[in-house]
C-alpha cells in the first residue's frame, strides 16, 4: 500500500494536529513501544550525569532566561510552571526572578536534585510535584507555563493543555538541529545495535508553531547558538548509554561490546572530547491573544 497522504487544508490547525501524530507515529521510540517506567528508570539513573550538563550549559541557559525576562514573559510577581523541569535546569535560573515556580517532572531523583542545587543555591521559592503531565489539571494558574526538551509536550492536545494552565504566556524550548555530536553518539550506536536508523521527527518546531499560527495564535521564535566543549569519562558513557538501550533490547554482552568498543574507539586515555554547535529554539505566545482568520 502507498503512503497515506494527509489531505486535510494546509492552513488549519486538523492539518498540522495531524502532521504532527504522523511524525510521532514515525518515531523510532514509538515504533519500538517503549513503555513508561522503562523511561522512568532511565531518567531517574541519570539525573546526576544531567545535573552535571546543565552547569556546563548554564552560560547559554542563563542567556535565554535573559531574553524570556526581556520579552515581558516574567516579572518579581509571576508564577511559573515549569513541565519536565529534570534537575531545575530552568526552574532554578527563573526562580531568581519569580515569586514563584512550580515543577513537575516524573523521575524523583531529577526532583531531588533540583531541591538539593536549589538549596545550595539559596532559592527557596521552588515547589517540586512528581507527577505525568498528562495527570495534571491546571485552569490558569501560572503567569509563565514552560516546556524545555520536554517529552510530555508532544502533539497538539498536550501544548493546548499548556494554554489552559497558563494565565499569560507559554514558552516552549526545544533544539532547532539534531546533529550535534551527543545526538551523533546516539544515531550512530542505534545503527549498530538495531541495523537501522534513528528517527525523531515528532519534537521540531514545525509542528507546535504552525498549529499554533493556524489556530490564531502569534507564536514568536528566536534561537539562540553556541559553542560546547563535550568532555566526558568514557566509562560514564558507557554505562549511560548502556542504561539508554536497556529501553529498547533486551540488552545482551553482544550490544554492550558494541557500545564499549565504540566509546574506547573515541576516547583518548579514558576520555572523549569533542567541540560541537548547539541550536535551540525558543517559542513563546500571548495565551490570550488569539485572532481569528
């Protein structure tokens, strides 16, 4: 059978709600049903090794906090809903200039060490609830409803939920360019271990943008680029990426030879290094400033 064309009008929002559960549907992830406490365990046995990329990170993420305070999006008085918010790598940084921020994330661990930087930070305005997006039930609560790199904002229901919780705005960040040299690892371990490529269509920002222009709202996006120097042991990697396909395979000594002979065949004494460009894009909008074609 030939591929199923989406013959929706292209200027409404059914065309891009749909595009969009297509690219998802495409996705490798989904393809190979992966369930949620597999993803759980993942996220929560990482959460230190992504605390320790968020400081690396924190001159970009600092920057972009900078242009949401500009943009208007926060003020001394908001409350903010950060959704995904991991080990607060933005919930921290706006707490600095809020009255308040609310984080959700499902992995407990992320939540604990998002608590323990907060307290180290002095930052004592940050409640944590360790919960799915999809369980919860905000009817404009939040000045700011946030989203960075984050799963549960993945089709269009989810990102009108975001809408329904916010009392102004909502931001959504996500990367503008999937080919820097972590999501490389990445592509080039799953070829070796699954024979195919990897497929992650479902999270650009096509698909939230055009459905929010086609609905009548105004969404602004700017990106923002910046050098990184990757520096990792290669043991960690290893074991984090040995963690990763525990989702997807039932995973034998054949794939772990896989992944510690490509890491060794990368790292020099023990260590990778690596200079790469990071893109990210982040789009915000008016909740309320919706018009109608």
């Amino acid at each position: 059978m030939g591929k199923k064309i989406n013959k929706t009008p292209l200027l409404t929002p059914e065309f891009w709600s749909k595009a969009w559960d297509e690219a998802k549907a495409r996705s490798t992830v989904l393809v190979n049903q992966v369930n949620d406490d597999k993803w759980l365990d993942f996220w929560n046995s990482i959460s230190d090794n992504y605390l320790e990329n968020v400081r690396q990170d924190s001159k970009l993420i600092n920057q972009i906090v900078s242009a949401i305070k500009k943009e208007g999006l926060i003020s001394n008085t908001s409350r903010v809903l950060d959704i995904g918010a991991g080990p607060g790598t933005y919930s921290i940084p706006i707490a600095k200039n809020v009255f308040h921020v609310t984080a959700i994330d499902q992995a407990q661990r992320m939540l604990d060490n998002l608590l323990s930087e907060a307290r180290e930070r002095k930052i004592h305005n940050i409640d944590t609830l360790c919960c799915k997006w999809q369980d919860c039930n905000y009817n404009e609560e939040f000045d700011l409803v946030l989203a960075a790199f984050s799963p549960a904002i993945n089709d269009a229901s989810s990102l009108l939920k975001m809408n329904k919780a916010a009392i102004k705005f909502a931001c959504v960040i996500t990367f503008s360019r999937i080919d820097d040299f972590s999501f490389k690892i990445r592509n080039d371990l799953w070829k070796m271990i699954a024979g195919k490529p990897f497929i992650s269509e479902g999270f650009r920002v096509i698909y939230p943008f055009n459905f929010l222009y086609t609905s009548g709202f105004r969404p602004q996006l700017r990106i923002f680029k910046y050098r990184i120097k990757f520096k990792k042991l290669a043991q960690q990697l290893i074991t984090q990426y040995e963690d990763y396909f525990r989702i997807f395979v039932n995973l034998q000594k054949k794939h772990k030879d896989i992944i510690q002979d490509y890491f060794n065949g990368i790292s020099e004494q023990g260590i990778i290094k690596a200079q790469t460009t990071r893109e990210i894009y982040v789009m915000w909008w008016d909740v309320k400033d919706k018009k109608e074609e």
